[in-house]
C-alpha cells in the first residue's frame, strides 16, 4: 500500500511531520488546561501526612509568617518557574523575581525552588 505522504520529496515530509506533531501539542496543552480548571481543589482536603512533614520542614527553615498556600493550580511556563497544585503549602523566600518584578515571587516548594505568580498564593 502506498502511503499517503509516499509521494512527497523528503524536506515537504518531514515538514508535515513537523506541523502535525505541532498541532498535537497545542492540543495536548489545551487538554491540560481544561484538566486543569475541572479537577476538584485538593485544598479543600486535610493534607497527607507527607504534606504535613513538608510544612513542619518549611517553618522550621522559614517560619510560619513565611508560609503560604497555592490557591489554583500553576503551571510553570518559563526556566524556573514551578508547577503546584492548589492547595500546596510553599514558604516565601523573596516577594519579586530577579528583575525586581513584584508580580512573580520566589518560593520554596519543600525541595524544588523557584518562582511563582504571586496572584497565586495567600497567607496559610
């Protein structure tokens, strides 16, 4: 049987190829999304004992004024942004990025660091 892209000289190929797979991942980010805003929040439920130990960790190195919840869940676009779940707990290292910008804060996720919108969090 003859393929349907049989006839094509190689560089028009690879180009299908490439706009296919393309296409497969903007869908694939968009079923995220969607995932995304219909998951039930796990904030609404008691943390599990590995979160708790997490939390006891992030005050013991930070403080309970430091500490603060994810309200919806992120997920991390650029070098250095983290992905978390709503209700994670994560402790405020420094409340701008490394440009200075307020809106993006630096947090410790109990382990991974990095940044965060911080339209985001709210005091825990």
């Amino acid at each position: 049987p003859q393929l349907p892209h049989g006839h094509m000289p190689l560089p028009s190929f690879w180009k299908a190829v490439e706009d296919t797979l393309q296409q497969s991942g903007a869908q694939l980010h968009a079923f995220c999304q969607a995932f995304e805003t219909v998951t039930p929040s796990p904030g609404t439920q008691p943390l599990t004992p590995a979160e708790e130990r997490k939390v006891l960790s992030l005050v013991s190195k930070h403080g309970p004024d430091k500490l603060y919840q994810v309200t919806s869940n992120i997920s991390g676009s650029r070098d250095l942004d983290l992905t978390l779940l709503r209700g994670q707990i994560v402790a405020l290292l420094q409340s701008a990025d490394t440009k200075g910008n307020t809106s993006r804060w630096l947090v410790d996720a109990g382990g991974p660091r990095g940044f965060v919108p911080a339209a985001k969090l709210r005091p825990y």
